[in-house]
C-alpha cells in the first residue's frame, strides 16, 4: 500500500495541500497520513508553559486534524484510509521518523504564494529538503488537483543520465496511473555548444529513457529558474520535476530549486539522488 504524508498546520496553504494530496491519494489507492507537530515556542518554555496549557494546545490541535480528516474522507467519499498523527517536538524530526516507518510515495507540503521562499528558507520545513530522501510535492496556494497528463523534467545534462534513471521506477508509476507524458528541459547559463554535441552523439540515455519516449529541450538564459518559467509561458505541463543537489555546482541546486517553487504556477516535486 502506496503511502502519502501531509505535513499540516492548519494554514489555509496546508489545507489545501492536503485536499491535492487526498485527491492524488484516491487516484493512487493510497493511505493519506496527516501528521502535525506541536512546536513549543522558546518563550513560552522561559515561561514556564504548565501541563493544563500544553494540554489545552493538543486538545486544541486534535479538533482541528479530526475535523480536516472528516473533510478529507467526505471529499473522497470514504474510498482511502486516513490517519492521523499529533506529535510534540521537532517537525523535521518527526515527519523524519514516520517516513522512515512508512517509505512515503511522496511527502506533500502547502506553500502560500510570494511567501514560499521564507517558508522553505525560514522554518523547519527548510530541513525536510535536505534530509529526507522521499519525493517532496510542494503545492501552490489555490492549486487544485488535476491529472498528470504533462510532466516537467527540469534537469542539467548530468541528470540526463543518473538523476532520471534513478528515478525511473516513480516516473513509470506516473505514466501508469496517469497515462503521463514527459518532457526534460535542461537550462545552461554558460557556453553550452560541447555539451550539445555530446547529448546528441551520446544515445545511451536514450536506451535508458526509452521506455518514457521524452523530448529534451536546452535552453540558454542567465538563470535557470527563468528558463523553466519561460518554458512553461510557451507550454503546458501539470507538474514539475527537479533534481536539487546537497553539493556541487550544478546550476539547479537547492537554493534555485527554492527560488523556481517560489514563482512556479504549477506543484513542483523535489527528487534526490
């Protein structure tokens, strides 16, 4: 059983992500675990935050998850299995130990407009990005579910040939349950005219891709995010594929997989090597 977590704090950003994922989940036959974490605040720890107090927020907190869950499953006319989960503590921590039970399909986060780059730069949802090895599905405000008929590859050359492969057993999922469609656009900023020559002489990612029968786009621009967005200005796409780096050069590492999330007008998966 495909298993699907939703980080939620009761945001309207986070509602929405979890109505996305509950409609991703039907599709899947997945389980949906909503999980949130009470996080105490160091001022409320200096003044001296009593058991009634605490008490008061969890109860405070399990009204809330159980009426979000009861909304879920009318919205999915009770076709998938939802649970809940309230946790004190650390949230990267903690959503951190339930994928390591579960090994999550995806972990889908909400995200609320301009202010994505602070909620993935400023909170510790920032963690999650750097520390889980799951697919990370970061959903737009107001963003509604809908078929995965065109996906996004957003990659550089090297990609081509290790990040896609090895997440080739997600991508056929994808094309199974949605009958997807891929495209891989690569952005260089620099001179790009030998690394050109080499993707078109080298057919090995070719036999390692043929199965997904994609079309490579390369596009020159000074910043990668600004090629991808050019691109999807041009041409439809349902979701966007990245492949961020914990190291090394390459010109979409994490900082700019942020930086492209914050602007984009579709959901943008995360998947790490």
């Amino acid at each position: 059983m495909k298993s699907i977590v939703v980080p939620v704090n009761f945001s309207a950003c986070a509602a929405n992500a979890a109505r996305y994922a509950a409609d991703l989940a039907l599709v899947l036959k997945a389980e949906l675990h909503l999980i949130h974490v009470i996080q105490i605040p160091a001022a409320s720890v200096e003044m001296n935050m009593t058991e009634y107090l605490y008490q008061e927020m969890v109860d405070s907190a399990n009204g809330s998850i159980q009426e979000l869950r009861v909304e879920l499953q009318r919205r999915t006319h009770g076709k998938i299995d939802i649970k809940t989960i309230l946790e004190g503590g650390s949230l990267s921590i903690k959503v951190k130990e339930l994928c390591g039970e579960l090994k999550p399909y995806a972990i889908i986060l909400g995200a609320s407009g301009p202010s994505l780059e602070k909620f993935l730069g400023g909170s510790p949802v920032a963690s999650l990005l750097h520390n889980l090895n799951y697919p990370i599905l970061v959903i737009p405000e107001n963003t509604a579910f809908r078929n995965l008929n065109q996906i996004l590859l957003a990659c550089d050359l090297d990609d081509i040939g290790s990040g896609i492969p090895h997440s080739l057993p997600l991508l056929k999922d994808l094309r199974k349950h949605f009958g997807s469609r891929f495209d891989i656009v690569t952005v260089e900023t620099k001179n790009v005219l030998a690394n050109e020559e080499t993707i078109f002489r080298n057919e090995t990612w070719k036999e390692q891709l043929k199965e997904l029968c994609p079309e490579i786009h390369l596009i020159r621009t000074p910043k990668v995010e600004e090629g991808i967005l050019e691109y999807l200005r041009h041409h439809e796409a349902d979701l966007v594929i990245v492949f961020p780096k914990k190291h090394g050069l390459f010109d979409f590492h994490v900082s700019q997989s942020r930086k492209f999330a914050k602007h984009s007008p579709i959901p943008v998966m995360s998947l790490h090597e």
